[in-house]
C-alpha cells in the first residue's frame, strides 16, 4: 500500500483555542477566512493518564478527543481511523487517543491492525495474558508497527484488561496469515536432509526473498537495492524444485510452509503491481471477525484504507479508483461505519522532511487555519455544503520523494462521502522507533 511503508535513509528520499469542548457552530468570522470559518479548534492540554508515555505534547485538549470520540461512537459498529503517514508522531497519538476513548467509554472492544492475522495474534496474546513485554510482541509485526507509541498503545490495552477481565479487547489482523521467517527455515532443513545436493539452488531462490521480511520488494526497487528478478517467480520456482525432490510429498507440512512464501511475494506490492491493497479480502478478514466476536471495532490504517470510497493513487494514476476496505465497510455497514482521516501540513520526520503542500491539495488549504490542530465534522449539513468536492490528499509512504510531492495523493471524488471527520495538524514530529 502506498501509506504504510517503513521509512528508511536512502536514495528514495532526496533531498490555541479553548480548553473547553469545541463549538460547534463557526468561530468570529476574523478568525479565519469566510471559506474556512468552520473548522473547531483543538487546543493545548496538559498531559493525560490516556496519553502514551512515549508520546510528546500534542495540541488536542482531553474535551476535544472526548467530542471526537463521543461523535463517532454514535450509532456505529466500527470506526476507521486513517493516518496520511505511519511516521509522524501526531497521526498515531489521534489514532491511539481516540482509540482510547472509544474503549473506555464507548464500548469498543477490539483493534483491528495493518497485519497478519498471525503477526495480530500475538499482540492479542500480550494484552490477554501479559506475559512478555509489548516490545516483544511486536517483534514480529509489521515495520511500520514497531514504535514506542504502538508499545505504549498495547500496554495501555493490557491494563485495560486487567481492569476488565471479563470484557476484554481484542486485536486482529485484517490480513490472511503470511510466510514468518520461520517457513524459510523449515524448507532449507528438510531439503538439507531430503537432497542435500539441492540445497544450495534452494537456497538461491529463498535468501533474497527473504530480504522482503525487512524491506519490502517494491521499497528495495525505490532504493535501487532489488536484486533484480522477481521475487513471486524466485518463490515459484522453489516450490517447483520442492515439488521434484524425492518423497517430497510426504511432508505435506513442508511443502505448506512453501507455498505460503509464494503467497506472501505473490500478495506484496511488487507481487500485485498495486498499492491499493486486496480490499475485498482485508474487509472481509476485518467482517468476518467482527460478526464472529459482536465486538464494536476500531480499524487502525492508511487513509487510502480506512476512506470510506475508492480512490485514485496519484503515484497510479492509470488504474482510476480503486476500491478501499473502508468502502466495502460503507457498503455493508452504512452508517455503521465511520472514516476519519487525520492528516498534516508539513514537518520533518526524521527521515525526510516534507514540505508545504501544493495549493490543490486539501492540506494545504486546511493549513491555511492558524492553529496547531482542527477538526471538521463533514456530516453537518453546512460544513459538507462548504467543504465537499472533488479532493486530493496528501500520502507520505517509504517511497516518497519531496521531488515529486504532488503526486504523492489520494484522490477522492467527494471528500464528505470518503470522510466523515477530518483532524488536521500543522506540523508533524518523527514518531519514535524500538530499537
């Protein structure tokens, strides 16, 4: 996907208001210009027993996050929170805040993730039973997961439960379980015992594949460190010398470990030609746990994910709109299903620093707000009247170059159909990785 990317150094990155709740109706109009006379402010607070230790300050007041949250949980089954990017600080601390609260005085009691279902099962086991440290347990998740403010978000689970052993949250992954390192492995020992005059032709076609583990195939293509064939095809022709060894069809187990590393290259971005993703499988990944459990969800993600319509990526703009999980959710659920997209103007991230938006962007003209951080709410009738259209929005991936920001977007055809509330920052921090 174009919006969950980890970050790495490399030739891909070249070169306040009130305390109290916001208001609802428009502030004075010489607060802002006419046009952008509707957004509530969110202001400065002090820190919070919610807030994630790891986390720095942000401009949102403990009202604020308590309107946002009190606003989505009505009449819903599941609220998607989009971030723009997986590596600002402020992104995640909306994710994780209005998270909070929805657990805490909403109901919800399950997190749905960007993973695997098995990566998924093991932060769930850390919450359930606390053995280990949250750090661990994301040991195996997916890159962009593994940040102090997510082990913060997990602990935070885990006392929650604690508190409430009998209603619990969840975690799932709205991915099909994938290949582990371990899969790898076990195929290299059985051959090295079943025709160990194999190995090493083996063992050509699984070590740099494996490589995407780390970094993914189509972010090695970005740096210029793809090795260069395919990875699906170095995955299928292993599986084809597996399939030939002598009495390789008596470890059907092996050969199962196999074939789920050809499903993981096959899947990936490079493997797929696409960022979009496989909506229609995430969302039903996501629906089928959800009808399973009873469980009132909150779906972390990218906002071309959580977008509750198909969008345009403006790095593939040939494909047209494509279908997002949100909009297969919008589909089944209705109002059931809330999107928010939280975005930025501007700030360095630590690996890249991500200038002004070009003026037809969304971002842009939010930024236009003098405040470190606003929200909309796109389901009253007079803000969607001001607001709705046509819209881009900008996405920061492992693969951006400040080179060409313009189209490092998310085009949608009417921005209040997409999104129902929208919270805007200023600037934006680096979140903070585990070591």
């Amino acid at each position: 996907m174009i919006d969950d990317i980890a970050f790495s150094r490399s030739r891909a990155f070249s070169s306040a208001a009130s305390a109290e709740a916001p208001e609802l109706r428009d502030p004075a109009p010489s607060s802002a210009p006419a046009s952008l006379s509707d957004p509530a402010p969110l202001s400065h607070a002090a820190p919070l027993s919610d807030r994630a230790p790891s986390s720095g300050a942000v401009p949102l007041s403990d009202a604020a996050l308590g309107e946002l949250a009190a606003r989505l949980a009505d009449g819903t089954t599941i609220v998607g929170i989009g971030a723009s990017t997986r590596f600002a600080r402020e992104t995640f601390d909306v994710q994780d805040q209005l998270f909070r609260r929805l657990v805490r005085y909403h109901g919800f009691r399950a997190l749905a993730v960007q993973d695997s279902v098995d990566a998924a099962a093991r932060l769930d086991r850390y919450v359930a039973t606390g053995e280990g440290t949250a750090a661990a347990a994301l040991d195996g998740a997916w890159r962009p997961m593994r940040t102090l403010g997510t082990a913060a978000a997990l602990e935070w689970i885990r006392g929650f439960n604690q508190d409430h052993p009998h209603d619990p949250v969840r975690i799932f992954g709205v991915q099909p379980a994938r290949a582990r390192a371990e899969d790898y492995d076990a195929v290299l020992a059985h051959v090295g015992v079943m025709a160990p005059d194999r190995l090493a032709e083996v063992e050509a076609h699984l070590a740099p594949i494996r490589t995407a583990h780390r970094v993914d195939e189509h972010v090695q293509r970005a740096r210029g460190t793809h090795p260069g064939r395919p990875f699906a095809e170095h995955a299928r022709d292993a599986l084809a010398l597996l399939r030939s060894l002598p009495g390789a069809g008596q470890d059907e187990g092996v050969l199962a470990r196999m074939r789920r590393i050809v499903e993981f290259h096959e899947h990936s971005v490079a493997g797929r030609g696409s960022y979009a993703g496989e909506a229609a499988v995430w969302a039903d990944v996501l629906g089928d746990q959800q009808r399973r459990t009873g469980l009132r969800v909150v779906y972390w993600d990218g906002i071309a994910h959580t977008s509750a319509t198909g969008g345009t990526l403006g790095l593939a703009p040939e494909r047209g709109p494509q279908p997002s999980v949100g909009s297969l959710l919008r589909e089944r659920h209705g109002a059931g299903y809330a999107s928010v997209a939280v975005g930025f103007h501007h700030g360095d991230l630590g690996v890249v620093a991500v200038p002004e938006p070009a003026g037809d962007f969304l971002d842009a003209r939010l930024g236009t707000v003098d405040l470190p951080a606003h929200w909309l709410d796109l389901r009253r009738a007079d803000v969607r009247r001001r607001w709705d259209g046509p819209a881009k929005l900008r996405v920061i991936s492992g693969v951006y170059d400040p080179s060409r920001d313009a189209q490092e977007h998310l085009a949608v055809a009417s921005l209040a159909d997409a999104f129902d509330v929208l919270v805007h920052f200023r600037r934006a921090t680096p979140v903070e990785w585990l070591s």
